[in-house]
C-alpha cells in the first residue's frame, strides 16, 4: 500500500489547486467558496528516483515502474474544527487516516480570494489548524485516560500505558505536537489505536503569488522563520 499524504489547510488557500498540480491521476473541483471539497479526492504522484534509471540501463525490463505516494485533497479545517465546527469531525477524521500531513498555508494577496480570517498572517493560519490538531488529539488523549486509569490499578501493562498518556496530555496541554514528544517505537505502540493526528510528519507549503514563485515574499519568510524548528521532511 503507498504512503499516504493528506492535504489540510484553511478554506480557499490552494489545497485542490495543489493536488491538481501533482496528481497523475485525479482532478479535483477548485472554486472561491468554503468546503468546495467534502468528501476527499484521491490521486497518485510519482516519486522520482535517479537510482531507477541506473537499473534500467543495467537490467533493460520492459517496464520501470516508480513508487508512488497516494495525495488526499481533504475538505478546508476552520477555527473550532475541534468541536465540530464546519463539518470539522468528518475532516479531522480524514486526516487521521493519512501517514503524513502536507499543511498549505496562503502567502499571497488577492482581494478576489475569499479569506475569513482577516488580513493575510501565514504564522496565525499555522497555529489555527496545529491547535484544532492538537485539542483533537488531546479529546482522544483524555477520553482514553479516563477508561484506563481504574484498570491501571491492577494491571501492570494498562499502567505503563496511563503513564504514556498522562505525558501526551502534558505534552498537548502546553500546544506542542506529540511527534515532538520523543516517544519511543514500543511506547507509540501502546496507544497505537488513537492514531493521533499531531503524530504526523508535516510538510509546509507555502502557496504565493507566480512573481514570488522562485524568491519567496515576506509572507513565506515569516512562515519560514515560524516552523523552522519544528518542519520535519516526509
């Protein structure tokens, strides 16, 4: 099965442009209103890799074959996703499904763009959808808490556990992503079943206007500067 990576952003900031953009075999409906997307779009992108020419030459197949990636163009995430708002669950559950996170963030002005938060701030578009990731997960978090803590009593292993997830819960209290938690394979492992969603590698796409393609604009670089510490490659 390919790796999956999800779409995700604020409404009209170019995610089903950009799925357009690389899918190989799907087309996705790009209009100027909220949640143009509902159910997700699902397209493969091939991944090059020099290494498959170098084989190709050695072994001559009649076929070269690349790995693919599957992209899901998920439906626009808006402040109190969390809780519902804007069809929020049945996105956020979207994203729950996917291997990795690709966040598009707006970096270009254009009064014809619908935006309803204001004046263009790529740093406050970030922090929206990291923190509805984030109270999410924190949901899950403590829901799961509550029906281990009593068999934590008892129970050595539902101990151990209670214990990762108390340190989840500190981690998302102070708005820090779980990937940056630094929990081991076997520790992941044991809360496995909440597929939480700030566990993600995240790619940030900074989406700005066509003269500001190869340099970058004050937006982008403000974002830049923004997740510096935290992006993390696919």
């Amino acid at each position: 099965m390919a790796l999956q990576a999800g779409i995700v952003g604020l409404p009209n900031v170019g995610k089903s442009t950009l799925f357009n953009a690389v899918s190989n075999s799907a087309k996705a409906q790009a209009s100027n209103y909220r949640f143009c997307t509902i159910e997700p779009n699902v397209g493969l992108v091939n991944v090059p890799d020099e290494r498959l020419n170098v084989l190709e030459a050695l072994a001559k197949p009649n076929r070269v074959v690349p790995t693919q990636i599957e992209i899901v163009d998920i439906a626009g995430l808006v402040r109190g996703a969390s809780k519902g708002e804007g069809l929020g669950n049945k996105f956020l559950a979207n994203i729950r499904e996917v291997d990795a996170i690709i966040h598009v963030i707006r970096c270009f002005e254009d009064d014809n763009i619908l935006r309803d938060e204001g004046p263009i701030n790529p740093v406050s578009d970030k922090e929206i959808i990291e923190t509805e990731l984030q109270l999410k997960d924190l949901e899950s978090v403590e829901k799961k808490m509550q029906r281990t803590e009593k068999l934590a009593k008892t129970d050595a292993k539902l101990k151990a556990e209670l214990e990762i997830l108390v340190r989840c819960k500190n981690h998302l209290d102070q708005g820090k992503n779980i990937i940056t938690l630094g929990l081991s394979k076997e520790e992941k492992l044991a809360i496995a079943d909440l597929c939480l969603l700030t566990d993600k590698h995240i790619l940030y796409v900074a989406n700005v206007d066509e003269a500001s393609m190869h340099t970058g604009n004050k937006y982008s670089d403000a974002l830049i500067e923004a997740v510096k510490t935290k992006a993390m490659k696919l």
